[in-house]
C-alpha cells in the first residue's frame, strides 16, 4: 500500500492499478488470516472483507482533500480503535504499541499539515493508514474481542448491531464524505472516480467557512464519535434495540446534513 501510494504521489498511476493495489492488500488480509466474521458462510465474509478494505482506503485516500482534516479524522479512529483495545484489557499486547505509535506520528504530522499546511499525506499516507486502519478495524471492532485471547475467529458477532455502530462512528467521516461525493456525482451523470473538489469540507468552504474552522469542525466530530465508541463499549453492558435506533439516527441526521449541505447553491470559490 505504501509503495503504491509513492508511485502514484510520484507518478500519477493508472486508478485501476490502485484498486488492483487495494484488492491485493485485501487478499494477503485474508490469507492471513484477517477477515470479518459477521456470517456463517467464509466465503461471504471474504466478500465483506474485500469490499471493506478497499473501500476504507478509498475512503481515508478521498479525505485527504484539504489541510488536517483527513489527520484529525485519523486521530479520532486511531483513538476509537485504542479505546476498544483497553477496554477489553489488552493494555500488554503489541496492537496497543503498534496503535499508540501510529497515533504518535499522525499527532506529530498534524502540527505540520495544520492550515496553513507544510506537509500533506498524499496517497503515500492515505493508503498506508488505510490499510492499518482496515485491518486493525476488522480485528477489534467487526469482529468480537476476547478478553483471555485474541478477536474470536469463524463466529458470527454475538451483538451485531453494536459492532457495526461501532465501525460507523469510528470512521464516520470518511463514510460519510465518500458516500455524499458518490451519490453527488452518479446524480450528475459524471465518474464517481475523478477527482474534484465536491466533497463535504469542500461546500463547507463555499459556505464561507475557513479552513482551519473546517478542520476544527471534524475534529470536534471525531472525538464526539470517539466519546460514543468508548460509551458502546464500556458503559452500555446492556444493549438494547433502543441503543441501536439513537446511534443510528445520530449517524443518519449527520449524513442527512453534509448531504444537504453539499446540494445548497453556491458560487465555488
């Protein structure tokens, strides 16, 4: 993924050959043994997990379209995915080393990728964390943590729903800027692939919002949909039908409005 990301930053490489880059990182995934366990049937897991890996580097890949906010949405996961880590009392293990170091870096990144920004991610970054994120994603959130051993494999999640909100609000942001610029473009007739600058932070910025105010509105996104994680997972013992249709509805007003947003007329600037 990485060297992937330097040759298109260097290059700007064929899409088809970073998405065949990103099915790849999803296959060596899942012959090693990381792939969501939602289903009976493997084989519809592998499907899942294909589409989630490369879907989740795209993700992160199309956030990166102005300074620090795809950092801080990276932050804000990375401290999701720790939270869950913790909780489930694997303060010894190597994934919360791994994870603090990522976090670390991303943290020291951001100073320099801050409005106005010295440095950018690139694809170099962006695909990279991607594929961290989805694999460390598909092991503590997707799949079921044991709290003697490691994510139980080949069983399907005992509450489903609470996994699933878990993975939403931990990458939200990604999520939901994606989706909206997707349905944007196929509503227009134009390539949901080629770049341009209809994302969300984007008609934001239209909407006379500066940048750094951008930034800052994510960020404060990201650690409210951190705060949620840690609830789901450590206070919410009991989970209840109830829980599910709040996140839910949290999570749908909140695409509800980025996507409003984005239809507002405006004049680009």
């Amino acid at each position: 993924a990485f060297l992937m990301g330097l040759a298109d930053d260097a290059y700007d490489t064929n899409p088809m050959l970073k998405f065949s880059s990103q099915a790849f990182c999803g296959i060596i995934f899942i012959f090693c043994g990381i792939s969501i366990n939602i289903f009976s049937n493997m084989y519809l897991n592998y499907c899942i997990t294909m589409v989630w890996v490369v879907g989740l580097m795209n993700s992160i890949n199309l956030l990166d379209n102005m300074d620090a906010v795809s950092s801080v949405a990276i932050i804000g996961a990375l401290l999701s995915l720790i939270s869950v880590l913790l909780i489930n009392h694997y303060t010894t293990s190597v994934f919360v080393t791994l994870e603090v170091g990522m976090l670390s870096a991303v943290c020291a990144f951001l100073l320099f990728n801050w409005h106005p920004s010295k440095m950018f991610m690139g694809d170099t970054g962006t695909q990279f964390l991607g594929a961290f994120l989805a694999s460390a994603s598909i092991l503590f959130l997707w799949n079921n943590l044991s709290l003697k051993g490691g994510p139980v494999q080949a069983v399907p999640a005992i509450q489903p729903g609470k996994n699933i909100l878990s993975v939403l609000l931990t990458f939200a942001l990604p999520i939901m800027d994606t989706t909206v610029v997707f349905i944007n473009r196929l509503l227009k007739g134009t390539s949901p692939f080629v770049g341009g600058k209809d994302h969300t932070t984007h008609h934001l910025y239209y909407l006379g919002m500066k940048e750094r105010q951008i930034a800052l509105l994510y960020g404060s996104y990201s650690a409210l949909c951190f705060l949620g994680v840690v609830a789901i997972n450590k206070y919410l013992t009991e989970w209840p039908a109830a829980y599910e249709y709040v996140t839910a509805g949290f999570l749908i007003a909140s695409f509800v409005m980025l996507f409003v947003i984005t239809r507002v007329k405006k004049q680009a600037i």
